[in-house]
C-alpha cells in the first residue's frame, strides 16, 4: 500500500523505501534508524540491561552495550512520546555514554570518548503531540509553544485561559453575547474556533478545565493544510493525558483566599502486559478575587483504556466529560469610549437569577497500527455532545448619558442574555505516515482524509420588564423580574470532507523542503423556525497550501522560510443569515521567516521569527444595507515573536517570550476613515516570563511576569458617538509568585500567590463589556505521587 502511494506520488520514477537518517549520534553515515515514528515508551528505571531489553520490546530495535559492566550502570525510567533515537537521548543523558546506529534494526551503547561526534536530542518537550508533524520542534518551520504538564503544575492554573497566558501573540476575550466559554486571538485573529483536542475540533462553548492535560501545543502561523477551515492566527491543541505502563496514584488538594476548593486525582493501573486504565477526576468551586458573587463550580470526569501498549498496534478508548454550574460574570460596562470608573467589586448582574450551565461529553476511539518502520496509519472517531443553558447580565451605559451627567445619577441597563443550546460533533479521521527515499531524496509523507457532521441548535429568549440599577452601587441581591420570549430558534447542520497531504523531504543533512495541500468541502444548512421564518444553505469547497524551506547549519539549529493559506467560510460558527448566506469564504495568507536553536549544552532553546498575516477579503456590514455583509476590506497584522526557555544554570529554570503584533485595518472599500485603525483585540506588545530556582533544603521558588499592552474593543465601527475616541481597555502588568517544598517523597506543598501587587486590571474585552481581572489570591495545595 505505501509503495502504490509513493508510485502515485512519483508517478514512474522508481521508489526506494528507506528511512532517511544519520548516524545514531550526528555524524554524516547514513543507517536507517534515525526517522522511526514517534512511540509511546513506558519502561521503569532500573539497570541500563533492564531499560536496553525494555526498550528492544517496545522498538524492535536489538542494543548493544560495548562491553558487559556497562549492564549494570543505572539507567532512568522514560515515559510518554518518543522517537527512539530520542528515547535513547533520554536513557543516556548525565552517563557519558553515547548511541550509535549501526543498522535500522541495531544501536550500539558505548563510552562518550569512543564516538566520532555527539548530537544533542530532543526531550518529549520538543514533539508537537500531533501525528501530523514527523519532525522535531527546532525543523518545524512555524512558531510552536507548548506548554507542558510540570510548568502547568507549578502555576497552580485551573483553567485553559491561564495556561494559554504563557503564551505571547495570544489575547484573551470576553464571552460573546450568544456564545460563552473560552474565547481567545491568537496573532491579531479570533480563534474562538480553533481550539482542537487530540487532533480534533473542540467545537463546543465552554470554559474548559486543564485537569487531563498531557501538554497544550499552540502553532501559530499557517495551519490549514492540517488542521481545515479557520486557524487564520493559529490554533491551539490540547493533548489528553493517556495510560502507562507502569502503576501510580497521583492528585493534589488546593485551598485558596478566594475561596478555592479543588480536588484532582490521576489514578493508572495496568491490567496485563499490554492493558492499561487511567482515570483523570477534578472537582473544583472557587469565586473570583476582588469580583461579587461571580463563582465557579465544576466537576470533570475523564477514563481511559489501552489495548496493546508498547506494541506496534494500539487500540485507545477514551472519555471526557466535564460539567459547571456557574454564576458568570460580564464585568462592567463602557462608559465612552473606556471601561466605567467604578469599584471592582461592582457585580451588576442578580445573584440568584444569572447562572450558566454547560454539561460536556466527548467520547474518542483511536486505532494505530505501524506496520514496518516505514508505514504507519492511524484512526481516530468521535462523538461530543454539548449542553449549554445560561442566563447572563450585561450592564449597558443608556445612550442618552452625556459627558456632564453626574456618575451616581446614571441606571444602567441589565440586558440579559439568554440561550439554551445542544451542539454535536460526529468525526472521523485518517492519517498515514509513508517513509522513502526517490533517488537522493528522504521523504516523510503526512496524508490523510476526514470527515465530519457537525450540528447546533440554539434557543435564544428576549427579556422585557427587567428592572436596571445603580452604575456606582448596583444592587445584585434585587429579585429578578421580567418576562421573556423566544426571540430565535435555529439549526444548523454542516457536513464536510477533506483530504489532505504533507511532504517533507531532506536534500542531505542541511536542507528540509515541506510541501502541504488539502482540500475541504464544508456543507451548511440553516434554519430559523422562529419568526422571521429563513432558511439558508452554502457549499463551499476550497484549498489550502503550504510550502517551507528549512537550513539547518548546525545539528541543534535552524532557519526557515514558510508561506501558508487559511480560510474562513460564512458558516465558521454554524450559523447563515440574510447578510452572509451569499457570501464566499474570506481568504487569508501568512508569510514567515524565523530561525530555532537548542544549544549544544541543551539548556536553553532560543527561537525568533517575523511575519505577516493578511486576510485579504474580510467582512463588513454595509453602511447602506446593514441586512447585507461584503468582503470589502483588507486586514493586516505584522508582527515579530521571539522566546527563550530553559535551564540557565542546573537550579534556574526560565520561560520567557514576547510578542510585537501591528494589527491594522489596511483597506475598506466603506470604512475608509477606519484604515489604520488597530484591530479589535490585538495588543501591540505581549510579553511572558515564568523562572524558578531551586534553593538548599529542597525548597523551590519561583516567580512570574505578564504585559498585555492596550487594546481597542472594535474596528468597524470603533469611536464612541460622545468623545469621538477609540473604545480602548488600558495595558497592565500583573506579578505571580510561588514556593514549593516537599514534605516527604511522595507529597509536595506548594503556594501560589496571583496579581502580587493586586492590580486592577481588564484582562477580557468585548464590544459590550469588559472583565476585570482577579485580584490578588493566595493557593496553597497539597500534590502527591506514589
């Protein structure tokens, strides 16, 4: 079958199958053994003997030690995703021992002093967790962050929106009016729909717990050609955490000054010599520091099972649920052009008539199977259901306030929001990865098909007789009072297919060429049931490319060039009206240059890039008929990111990155006295750092550092009819801390302390209303691990 493949591929030009490597610790001899797929290792430590025949079983690659005392030497466990070269890395690291291949189906473990050359390897840190990228961090030619399980642990975060603020080019979002959760932009664009788990859509709205996290990966730049419609700035890919080999318990217990009541357990047993079952539960209540009433309750649920673990065909089945009964918060409202000068704790909603509830079921099954070295195919389907029921005040400044009206005069309005949705996700996808050689060239062969069936039905209700309140003292214990009705009832169906294909060949040692196309068709139909009967349908069918080149002037560097296309049909969100039903998708491009080196020393990996990202055909509402939209402007951001991550010395760990994002209206057929002006949730400087150090005594501590710059709440409509001026949340800062401890061996204190100098800060904007950001809370908790 790969061969047929690679025929079609090549047509008649004769295929050899081989995998393109170098010798086993970087010197020029070609082997076969240095491109092996990417496999789960689960191997206890003990002797370097016990790990090297653990290692042969999951691999079926034969070690070889240069000589008998080396069998005795201790030797690390490895655990999680490895290509075997970097699992040998791993096994060797700190023994002054180095690999060597000396066939696909041998290596050779001997003295450090006996090798021609030593390459630095990869840690599981350094693997995109997607079985779409064959190559190492450093070769990929976009900017990749991920954010693992232990930096994640050391923040104390206990939600996706804090792990992605370790991430610069990211902006965080308020809740849209008719669609809550996590809504986020990643380079100057929403990405609300591009969140992904485990390779596949996230469809649903809803705030999401990181209590089953493996790691959260977010490539920025150009994403289409694997991951389908949107990802204009990029997307972000959660990786669920999976069964081991080896038993353990895990779990923390946190408290904190916001009232913080969160528990977590990791419970993995195996149950044969290839069975393994994971449990992953959470359970967490918790308010919001310096905010009234607003809380959070929520209680997540995540089994999973594996047949043939560390065998070359794996069998996954796996379950998420999560579910919140929470008392949400819309913040305060604009007054002008800027956020209303009142307290922070001003909560205008009513504590017992706001709520909103989402119940989440996502259930996957993955099938993997590696025939040889050289061909592997995967499988994975599932199904997610998602309930949505909330009610949410948003307090709106009344029009006729002027600049002379006195603050304590002013009665706001308490629109209410209220929605009750179910959306489904039914998916299925095929991915293979080929390995061969044509003549001179190496090639990794990435393709694919998926297929999708994607629904939503949202109930929507308008409230009258809904009493408002005080903008200076609101009053959220006033009973709720009104009368509502159905003001819409839609359902939407889209169905699409795609097929998709990425090559990366190596012209020798020092030049990568990637090639990426897929196409996709995305089959919408809408109906509103509620007066004003519609019914909309659109097909669109379009391409994507990719294309990159990538130099590698040293074994532990590279510099890349890479161009992409992304696009955004009308139907991204599953829902069609009179104003876009007619429309084609907007069309967006990204053009990147940057360059990726982990040091030889592999303490510290340093990556820089420059880049633009244009979309080309974006929608605006027509000034002369606000029943239409039309693909009359041009948006643009330009943009420069660079990180530096690491160990600077063996107690002083680093995170740190920084973004510069100049994301402007750059042409508008209507708007022309908008051009210029910036774009809607894009800060101009973004920056992140997160360092620990650990001192004598076994105590660590660490700190932290986040910059969000300035940002503008629109761009088609941005200045306030009274001041003429922008509406604008101002930039801030806000300091973090934390000091860990290990109690015993197995059980570990630590305490977090957030927003240090208890800044009052606006940390998610929106066209309606701003979040403020939580004041300053102390977490203190209790981990453990047997």
């Amino acid at each position: 079958m790969g061969t047929l493949v690679a025929y079609t591929a090549l047509g008649a030009t004769k295929v050899a199958l081989a995998l393109p490597t170098r010798e086993g610790n970087g010197s020029e001899k070609k082997t076969d053994a240095q491109a092996l797929v990417v496999r789960r290792f689960d191997i206890p430590a003990g002797s370097l003997g016990e790990v090297a025949r653990a290692f042969t079983r999951v691999t079926g690659i034969q070690v070889t030690l240069a000589n008998d005392g080396m069998k005795d030497l201790p030797a690390p466990g490895l655990s999680g995703l490895y290509t075997p070269e970097q699992a040998l890395a791993a096994m060797l690291r700190g023994s002054g021992l180095v690999y060597r291949f000396e066939s696909a189906s041998e290596v050779r473990i001997q003295v450090e002093r006996m090798a021609t050359s030593v390459e630095v390897i990869a840690e599981t840190s350094d693997i995109v967790a997607s079985a779409k990228y064959t190559e190492l961090l450093r070769e990929i030619p976009q900017t990749v962050s991920i954010v693992n399980q232990q930096l994640m642990a050391e923040q104390g975060v206990n939600t996706l929106r804090d792990v992605l603020r370790n991430v610069a080019g990211i902006s965080l979002a308020a809740g849209e009016g008719g669609a809550q959760g996590d809504n986020l932009t990643i380079r100057g664009f929403t990405a609300r729909n591009d969140i992904f788990l485990d390779g596949m859509r996230d469809f649903g709205s809803y705030y999401r717990d990181p209590f089953n996290y493996e790691s959260v990966d977010v490539l920025q730049g150009p994403t289409s050609t694997t991951f389908g419609r949107g990802s204009t700035g990029g997307v972000v890919n959660q990786q669920s955490k999976t069964p081991e080999a080896r038993p353990f318990v895990a779990g923390t217990l946190q408290f904190g000054s916001d009232e913080t009541r969160r528990i977590t357990a990791d419970v993995n047993e195996p149950l044969g010599q290839s069975v393994a079952f994971r449990l992953n539960l959470m359970g967490h209540d918790s308010h919001v520091a310096g905010r009234d009433v607003a809380e959070n309750r929520r209680f997540g649920a995540a089994p999973s099972l594996e047949l043939g673990l560390g065998t070359t065909t794996r069998l996954t089945l796996s379950y998420d649920h999560q579910q919140a009964d929470d008392t949400p918060d819309y913040g305060i409202p604009w007054l002008f052009n800027g956020p209303a000068p009142v307290d922070r704790h001003n909560y205008y909603g009513f504590q017992h008539g706001n709520y909103l509830r989402t119940n989440v079921a996502i259930g996957t099954v993955k099938a993997e199977h590696e025939f040889n070295h050289y061909f592997a195919l995967r499988n994975q389907a599932r199904y997610g259901h998602y309930r949505r029921d909330a009610q949410i005040t948003e307090a709106r400044v009344p029009a006729t306030v002027n600049l002379t009206t006195p603050l304590d005069t002013i009665q706001v309005t308490r629109n209410q929001i209220a929605v009750n949705s179910l959306e489904t996700f039914l998916d299925d996808q095929l991915d293979a990865t080929l390995r061969f050689r044509s003549g001179p060239l190496e090639h990794a062969l990435v393709f694919g098909a998926e297929a999708s069936r994607e629904t939503s039905a949202p109930m929507r209700f308008a409230w009258a007789g809904v009493p408002g309140t005080n903008l200076l003292n609101p009053d959220e214990d006033q009973p709720f009072t009104g009368s509502s009705s159905v003001s819409s009832n839609a359902h939407a169906l889209a169905v699409s297919f795609s097929v998709y294909a990425v090559d990366t060949i190596k012209l020798g040692h020092k030049w990568d060429l990637i090639g990426g196309a897929r196409w996709d068709r995305f089959d919408a139909d809408f109906t509103q049931s509620f007066a004003p009967v519609s019914a909309f349908q659109r097909v669109d069918e379009q391409p994507s490319y990719r294309a990159a080149v990538v130099y590698k002037p040293k074994p532990y560097g590279s510099i890349y060039f890479d161009y992409g296309t992304s696009f955004n049909p009308s139907a991204e969100t599953l829902s069609l009206s009179a104003n876009n039903a007619n429309l084609p998708p907007e069309n967006n491009r990204t053009f990147e240059a940057g360059t990726k080196w982990d040091f030889p020393s592999k303490r510290l990996s340093v990556t820089g890039s420059v880049f633009r990202t244009e979309k080309l055909n974006a929608r605006e509402p027509d000034p002369n008929n606000p029943l239409l939209n039309v693909l009359a402007g041009m948006q643009r951001v330009d943009g420069a990111q660079v990180s530096v991550t690491g160990r600077i010395t063996d107690r002083w760990q680093m995170l740190s990155n920084y973004a510069c994002l100049n994301g402007i209206l750059a042409s508008s057929v209507f708007y022309p006295q908008y051009v210029g002006f910036q774009l809607p949730n894009v800060p101009r400087h973004t920056f992140n750092l997160w360092t620990t150090y650990e001192l004598p005594r076994r105590f660590t501590i660490g700190g932290g550092a986040q910059f969000v710059d300035s940002r503008t709440a629109s761009v088609t409509a941005p200045i306030d009819p009274v001041t003429g001026l922008v509406k604008t949340v101002p930039s801030y800062w806000v300091f973090n801390g934390m000091v860990s401890h290990p109690l015993r061996e197995h059980v570990n204190l630590q305490v977090n302390l957030y927003n240090l100098a208890n800044r009052y800060y606006f940390d998610e904007p929106h066209p309606g209303h701003i979040v403020p950001g939580a004041g300053f809370t102390a977490l203190a908790g209790i981990s453990f691990k047997f």
